[in-house]
C-alpha cells in the first residue's frame, strides 16, 4: 500500500526598483573641516560600513575613522572600520532620504574614505561595481580650499596630490568581503565641481531575481514501513538538501541511525546530512529522494545554493514534513488520488506566514543576513514519479532508477562516548573540570541539532592528531590576570628586564598568571605579525631575557602565558610572481600552508575556517604539517620557555577545532582566545539583548570542546553603554542573569574592560574615561576570570584595583562564583557574591540588608564593595 502527498511552491521576487547614492564634499564652517555628506533616495534602513586611508599609510586602504570624525549612532568593526546608519527624512515633495553627514579634520591627514552600504531591510550589500566606493580627498577638495593664500591650511595636500592620483587608479578589494548581489551599480556622473562643493553620483538598482519552484512528494510504503520523499526544484545551480530527521513534536535534529544515504551525502558535525541533488539532464533543475522509516514522525531540511552560499528556509525556520498520518492507498489509485486533491496534503512551507512569505537567508563569512520574498500559494501537483510502483521489496531500485545513481552506504553512525574516571587523589577541582568538558561535548551536539545552520561545514580535517590528554585550560578557577603590556612596550628597549624587575610587586598585589607579548620575530615591531616562529630575540627583548623573566615569574608563584598567533604568517620570500608566501626559518612552509580564498596570496590550501587577517597570509590550519608543525612549536614554547598556557590572537580566523588540538598537545595551565566582534545595535543604539554576541563566543568555546576560556567581549561592550549613559539596568538580562559570556558560562570567561587594541596609543574602543574603577568593581567581584590593564594597574587607580583584588582573594571568589543580581535600576546596580560580599556601582543608593552584618571593604567614586563580617 502507497499512499502519495505533493505540494510546491514558487518564489516571486520583487521588480527592480532604481535610485542613486550621492556624494558631496564641501568646505564646512571656518574650522578648517571638510563635509561629506552621503545620501541614497532608494527605500530601505541604510547602514554606511566605512573606513578611512591616511595619507602617511597609504598601504593600508581600511582604517578605523578618528573618534571625533564618527557621526552619532557609529559601531566600530573590528579595528579597521565604522557602521554608521544613516537617517532618513521625508522631503518636500514626499519622498523618502536617507543621509549621512560626516565632518573631516585636516589635521587628521586623511586621504580617501572608503565605503559600502548595507541595506538592513534586506540584508543586501552594495558595491561600486565590485569594488568598494571611494571618495579620493585629494580629488575632491577644491583648490581655493588648500590653497595657503586663503589661510585655510590643509598643508598635506599640495605636496601629496600627484602622487595621491595615480595611487588610486587600480583600487584593490576592501577587507570587508560582502556578497557580490549582482546589483547594477555604475558612475552615471563623473565628479562635478559645483561651487566650492564636489559631487559624484552613481546610480543603483535592486536585484530581480527569477520565480523559482521546490516540490516535495511522500510516498508511504506500508508493508515495508518506509516513506519516500521526492524533491524537484528548478533552483539553478547545485542545490544541496541540508536534512535530518525527528521522532516526536519537539522537532530536534537527528541522523538516521543506520542505513543507507543517498550518493553525494556528506555527515555534518554527526547530527545532520548534507545531500547534493542530482542535476536534471535538462539543465533545468535538481532533484533527489530520500528513503525514511517510518519510526521517524517527520522530515527537517534547508536548501543551500553552493554558488553563492545562499541558504533557504522557511521565515527563519526549518522546513518540516510530517511523515505520519498519511493516507494509503493503492499504487494504482495513487496518481488519480493526488490528481483530484483528495488526499493529505503536506503543505512544506507550513503556511510560512499569512501573507505567504518565505526566507532567503545570505551568509557571508559567517554572517547572516535575511531577505524576504514574496512566494504564492501551495498547490498540487503530480508526483515527480507517479507511474512507478514501489513494491517491498523493489524501492531500493526505484530510488535508484530516480536518481540516475544506486543508492550506496556511506557512513555509519560513530559514536564517541567520553568515559570519567575520577580517582581518590583527584581534587574536587578537576572533578569539575571534567564534568564542564563533557558538558561542552554535550551542549555542541544539542545546539548542532537545532540551530538554523549559520555556520559553515566543518573543515576537511587530515589524519593527524595531537597526543596528550583532554585538557580544561581554565587553571585553578582563582586566577586573575594581569597584561603585562601595552601596544608601545617594544619601544621601551628592553621590556622584558623592565617587567621583571616588577615581578615581585605584581604578585603581592595578587595576580596568579600574567600575559606577556608575542615573543617570535615579526615584521610589526608589536609581534603581531610574526615571521620566523622559531626565532625568539624580538623588540622587547632576546630570547635569554624571554628566558629569564619567566624564570622570575615563577620564583615568585606566577604563571606566564604567551601570545601566540597562530592565524596568519609573514612570509619571507616572494613567488615567481613577486607575492610574498613563501615562509624562511625552522618552518619553511610554502604556498600550501596559506588557505586557497585569500586572494592577497595566492594560497594553493583549502579554503578558509573563518574570517580573514587581510594584513598577511591566513594559515591553512586544515594541513596536516601545518597542524603538526605548530603543535610541535607550542610544546616547544612550554619546555624551551616555560610558558604555562597561552592567549590565543584572533581566533575568528580558524575554526575552534584546531585550538582543541593544539591545547590537547601542548597541555597549558591556562588559554584564552580573543573572539572580537561587534555588538548588536539598532539604528547606533545597543540593544538589551546581546544573546546572539555572547552565543557567538560560546559557540567557540564549545569548538575547543571547552578546553580554552574567552575574553569576554560582550561585558566590555555592555559597561561602556551603562557607563557612558547611565544605564545600568542593563547589567541584568532578561533572565536576572549578568549578561555577557560570564552569565552563561563564568568558568570560560575571562573578563576585562582595556587591552592593547582597545586603548593604550591605539585607541580602538577605549572604556569611558574615569569609569574604569567602577569597570574593575565589577570584574573584580563576579564570577568569571578578570584580567588588568597595565596602564591601568600602573596608574592612579593602584591602590583602588589592589584593594579589589585582596576583597576577592579573601572572600574566596573564584570563576564558578554563584551570583545574586539584588538591584539594576536607572543609576545603580548592586549584586551579592557567594553569601560572601556585595558589590555596588553606580551613583545611586544602595545599602545591603542586615547592615549589621556588613562591613564596607573598599570603595571609591560610584562603587563600593562590603564583606561579610
């Protein structure tokens, strides 16, 4: 017995719709400033992703804009550019505008502005013909402008302005990789001088994308208790069926348990398949079956368009197909059956909304933007197969025959088990360690099986495996930080005797690790850009010196971690074709080692795990020598040095599996990775809810199976907010939690509030300036791993940080602290630790209940902390 159910649905996307962006630069006030204004007559929420170049870095086409150059409402991204939205008015004709206004100093030696935009509505990003839009400065400002007759200044130009014009003719790609749409941007207009202003505008136009239809029919074998589910689309291009399937109304992800997998399927992170559909002979689509049993309730899939790593769901969810409770019927009823639209039907896309709308989610680099379209209604139609009877014993064939290919087996369900054996002179310490390892493992498969698939495919891993053991490399769980550096230490020619000589009085103020600079060779003075890993005499000092200050560390009872950056790599030597990826040294990689999507380098690796270090080659880390190479290089780092773990640079770069690996090899006391992105702001005001941040740094986390902490960047994010506007409810999420990492999993935390990018000389994302005490009362006193700023710990705030941190040491807080949120109001936020203290910020009132039994420990300018007596 058969029975047969079909639905299909088309895709109807809106028409083209034309508008212009135009750029205007003009003198503005007596001031010495220039004004940009940026404007776009097309509808939508516009978002201006920008950067500048500076005529003394012109290598260097992305920078972050000055702080005083940022309209209200702008986001840093990263260290290289801004987000700023752009407002919108009506005009006096009744149409919709939206603008920008950006205000330029001369005095900041600015040489171009780069731009793209963003419309938020869509998801879409907008280039200048696949280029990025640039407004040459040198180009635009009018000669009566610099002219220095006129007192106005602006004395870089006229020497720069030659040569400025013949640099820019050939601009190369911007670091921003946004989707190419397809968008018909060109220059209707060359640059207009109009008065003492200069205006360009270039006409655009939205996508028109073509109807597009998906057909699904179930046939349900009832004597073999099998389901055959049909796909047809005429989706262009390779089309693959991300799929798995579930046993009751929760709708969890599963694997079929055993069988057998349709040709060209691949296991993704063993909770779903990835299945690539069988082009039609005819070019005019794909299509493919799935074989169920019938202890499956029903079907969950997304579509993804391998060209353009486009994905398709239904309005932000997965598709579903209900697999039980379909009509039987004879095979020879069956077409008729359908035909007349008398039996069930399995409407795929779920009724996707009222107004019949479906998602097309674009992910580019890892993130995800949504477009919706229009769609009609379901209706039926006939089976893709409805003269072929599938009897018991034939459907394997019948498969066959409709995929062109015989149905083979192709993997079997592994399953890894970890086992714990906790011996009688295990503390309780790593007991719990253990535990929170299992948890990761656990929490990874569970979050695999019900997220909307956002993240790319794990990479293509080759043999080689570290040894050692599983490693927790979160310490004791008392530990506090110290960054025993800022961006200009190497210039102090001799950093590492300078901060030895500090040993000894930076562990009595009660830090237990510090974190020194990256040690190797580099082509950037700061060792973020190293070159011969095994060459260890660097800006701050040789390798004897790197020697001797672990060395004191350790006299004193301090742990050192190094700055390892395993991401990317200076190479030594040019290619035939004058691009530098050839490496020198112990490590004389070749182009294989670079990832094949970095463009720059002409890498021959695979592609890339994550995002991209535009400044040098991106590692390959999927290669089996590179993985081994840098493994055997950490172990060396902890026997030749003594490190005892590692702070981990950019690690949005390379996917959280290898970090497992080299942390399995080299065994560190202590890891930390720095996953740096922008926060979540609508309109330039940061949004309450940052769980999306923070999931991003957890999922991480979760990659390296738990094994490494992360700085948490989301609290960061959230103080400046509260600080900057007193606001500080927002210190409670909407659970009454604290709302960073460190409120979703403390021991994996590390909390900080400065670091070398963030302020120093570079000034990326300073803290609110003379807030910083209120910032350490709360890292300080919470649950999570805290890390100092040495500029701060090195300041006028001293005595207050030492103070904070001799409360927590004698009240016993360590990363696992349980937290009471008590108030988060308007002006204040007060907390209670462990029964063992409370903490207050803010300029508000707040005393702890029972008075009595709380003694104030230490306080300052809108905090105070009290212990119990």
């Amino acid at each position: 017995m058969i029975g047969f159910s079909t639905v299909e649905k088309k895709n109807n996307f809106d028409d083209d719709v034309e508008g212009k962006i135009r750029a205007k630069v003009s003198p503005g006030n007596k001031d010495g400033k220039l004004q940009l204004t940026l404007e776009c007559d097309l509808p939508g929420s516009w978002v201006l992703h920008w950067g500048v170049t500076y005529s003394d870095d012109p290598v260097s086409e992305w920078d972050q804009p000055p702080a005083d150059m940022q309209p209200p409402g702008s986001v840093i991204v990263k260290d290289y550019a801004a987000q700023t939205p752009l407002v919108q008015e009506e005009s006096p004709e009744g149409k919709r505008l939206s603008y920008v206004q950006i205000s330029i100093d001369n005095s900041n030696s600015i040489a171009a502005i780069n731009f793209l935009l963003k419309d938020e509505d869509t998801g879409t990003w907008y280039k200048d013909g696949g280029k990025d839009f640039r407004v040459l400065l040198a180009e635009a400002i009018p000669k009566s402008f610099y002219d220095p007759s006129n007192g106005a200044g602006l004395k870089v130009w006229p020497g720069i302005l030659d040569w400025m014009s013949g640099m820019f003719l050939n601009p190369k790609e911007s670091p921003p990789q946004t989707l190419q749409n397809g968008s018909e941007i060109e220059d209707a207009n060359p640059s207009n001088q109009i008065g003492d202003s200069v205006c360009k505008e270039y006409k655009l136009s939205k996508e028109n994308v073509l109807k597009n239809l998906l057909r699904v029919s179930v046939q349900k074998n009832t004597e073999e208790k099998l389901n055959l589910v049909s796909f047809d689309t005429d989706l262009p291009g390779d089309v693959v069926l991300h799929w798995g399937v579930c046993k009751d109304d929760s709708k969890r992800w599963e694997m079929l348990p055993q069988g057998e997998y349709p040709s060209d399927t691949i296991v993704f992170r063993r909770r779903a398949l990835q299945t690539t559909l069988q082009r039609k002979d005819n070019g005019t689509g794909s299509y493919g079956v799935l074989c169920i049993d019938d202890q499956h309730t029903g079907l969950l899939f997304v579509l993804k368009l391998k060209g353009d790593n486009t994905w398709l769901n239904s309005n932000g969810d997965d598709f579903y197909i209900p697999l039980q409770g379909l009509l039987s019927v004879s095979s020879a009823e069956a077409p008729n059956s359908v035909m007349d639209g008398t039996k069930k039907t399995l409407d795929i896309m779920q009724r996707i909304n009222e107004e019949g709308k479906m998602e097309n989610v674009i992910l580019d680099e890892g993130q995800q933007e949504v477009a919706s379209v229009e769609s009609n209604p379901s209706e039926l139609q006939t089976p893709i197969f409805p003269d072929k009877q599938i009897g018991s014993i034939e459907y394997k064939d019948a498969a066959s025959i409709l995929l062109n290919k015989e149905i083979k087996s192709l993997v079997e369900r592994i399953s890894a088990e970890s086992s714990m054996s906790v011996g009688s002179k295990e503390t309780q310490e790593k007991f719990l360690q253990e535990i929170e390892r299992l948890a990761a493992k656990a929490y990874t498969s569970f979050k695999d099986s019900t997220a909307l698939f956002t993240e790319k495919s794990e990479p293509a891993v080759q043999a080689w495996k570290p040894k050692g053991k599983p490693c927790s490399g979160t310490g004791s769980g008392y530990e506090v930080v110290l960054q025993g550096f800022n961006w200009e230490s190497h210039r102090s020619g001799g950093w590492y005797h300078k901060l030895s000589e500090k040993s000894g009085e930076i562990a009595s103020r009660g830090f237990t690790i510090v974190w020194l600079p990256p040690p190797t060779d580099s082509v950037s003075p700061e060792g973020y850009m190293p070159r011969d890993l095994y060459n260890l005499n660097s800006r701050y000092g040789s390798v004897d010196e790197l020697k001797d200050i672990v060395r004191r560390f350790h006299d004193v009872g301090v742990k050192v971690l190094g700055d390892a950056v395993l991401n990317h790599r200076c190479a030594q030597y040019q290619n035939h074709n004058g691009v530098w990826n050839i490496f020198g040294g112990r490590l004389n990689w070749d182009d294989r080692a670079i990832v094949s999507d970095d463009a720059h380098f002409q890498g021959r690796g695979n592609r890339s795990s994550g995002d991209f270090f535009h400044a040098a080659p991106n590692i390959d880390h999927s290669q089996e020598f590179v993985r081994r190479d840098l493994n055997d290089w950490l172990q060396w780092l902890r026997s030749e040095i003594g490190y005892d773990g590692w702070r981990l640079d950019f690690v949005r770069g390379f996917w959280g599996g290898y970090v497992k690996d080299y942390i399995q090899g080299s065994e560190p006391f202590f890891a930390v990775g720095e996953y740096w992105d922008s926060l979540s702001y609508t309109y330039g005001q940061m949004d309450h809810d940052q769980d999306a941040h923070r999931q991003r740094i957890i999922d991480w986390i979760n990659a390296t199976d738990g094994n490494a902490g992360a700085f948490d960047v989301t609290t960061k994010g959230i103080l400046h907010t509260v600080l900057e506007k007193c606001e500080y409810w927002r210190l409670s999420d909407k659970k009454g939690k604290p709302p960073g990492v460190v409120g979703w999993w403390p021991s994996r935390a590390v909390t900080f509030i400065e670091n070398h990018d963030t302020g120093s000389t570079q000034g990326h994302w300073r803290f609110p300036a003379g807030k910083e005490m209120q910032g350490y009362a709360y890292i300080l006193t919470h649950p999570g791993t805290p890390a100092v700023f040495y500029d701060h710990l090195f300041s006028n705030n001293y005595n207050g940080i030492s103070s904070l941190i001799a409360v927590r040491k004698r009240a016993g807080i360590h990363c696992r602290s349980v937290i009471q949120i008590v108030k988060a109001e308007r002006d204040v936020y007060a907390a209670k630790i462990d029964e063992r203290i409370f903490v207050k910020i803010g300029p508000g009132h707040y005393e702890p209940p029972n008075s009595s039994k709380w003694i104030v420990a230490t306080e300052g300018p809108d905090y105070k902390v009290w212990e119990a007596l």
